[in-house]
C-alpha cells in the first residue's frame, strides 16, 4: 500500500471541506448535539480550510494508492510545539 503525503492544492478544496465538516459535527456528537453541528460545520468548512493555510500552519493531503484519503492540519504552537 502507497501512502503519501502532499502539500493542500485546490483541486481536494470539495474533499477537504466535506472531511473538515464531518470532523467537527462527530466532536459535536460526543456531546449530544449531532445534527447541529454538521449543519454548522457545513456552513464554517470553506472559512477553517482557509484559516488552516494561513499563520503558521501546514496543511497535507493523505493520499492512498494514488486517491484522497484524508487530511493532515500542523498547528505550530511555538518553536518546538506543534498541534497534529
């Protein structure tokens, strides 16, 4: 199995956006409250997937055998911390 990382192109902006989206309304689920975070995950995606390539962060695309698997957000938090 090929797994690889590259740096974001907007060409995976449709993948991206629907993963962000799908990230936040699960944690909205762990505190009982599903269907209200997708909605607003759905509507803040665009905004954190622009947020996430500005400042000091560093944003990949997992890809698998060639295909989009998922995402990678680096948060650098100071000179030796970094948020995954």
């Amino acid at each position: 199995m090929n797994v690889e990382l590259k740096e974001y192109a907007p060409s995976y902006e449709q993948d991206m956006k629907q993963d962000i989206a799908d990230f936040f309304a699960f944690h909205g689920g762990l505190v009982g409250r599903q269907a209200e975070a997708q909605t607003q995950a759905e509507q803040e995606a665009m905004e954190t997937l622009k947020s996430w390539q500005q400042g000091r962060s560093a944003l990949y695309v997992v890809l698998c055998e060639g295909e989009y698997a998922g995402f990678l957000r680096l948060d650098y938090r100071g000179d030796q911390a970094a948020w995954i």
